[in-house]
C-alpha cells in the first residue's frame, strides 16, 4: 500500500497519512491539508512510526493524524 502525506496548513505541526493522493478522508477541522510526499509499498516511514499501525488506522479511518515537536526557542530569541 502506498502511504500520502499530509501536512495541516491549520496546524503548522499536525500531520496526517492517507491511502489516497487526494486526502479526500482527512479532517475537514485541520484543512487545507497539503500534500508533502508519498511512502512507496514495502518502504518504512517517516520518524521510525509503525507502518502497520497506520496502514490499519488508514483502513479503519481512511488517514492517520500524527505532529512534530515544534523548535524549542533559544533563551537569546526569547
């Protein structure tokens, strides 16, 4: 199964993954949803996350939503 990613233009840090190039499934809360790349079958995913987690999670729900820490402000930029 190929594997779309998603990244919330709502959320700077949500992201999601979809079993369709469109997204048609994700959350209309968190849209627009930008694509940013595709996982190919058989390939593991991005940040060591479990790929059989999402490919079930993709067929109960149609994506997986999933964030990124955001960058930790240096005391100087405070």
């Amino acid at each position: 199964m190929k594997i779309y990613i998603f990244k919330s233009e709502a959320n700077d840090a949500l992201h999601a993954f979809a079993g369709d190039e469109d997204g048609s499934r994700l959350p209309a809360g968190f849209a627009p949803w930008c694509p940013e790349g595709v996982v190919e079958a058989g390939r593991p995913p991005p940040h060591n996350l479990s790929r059989i987690r999402i490919e079930g999670a993709i067929r109960l729900q149609g994506f997986q939503l999933w964030r990124t820490k955001r960058a930790a402000v240096a005391d100087s930029e405070a």
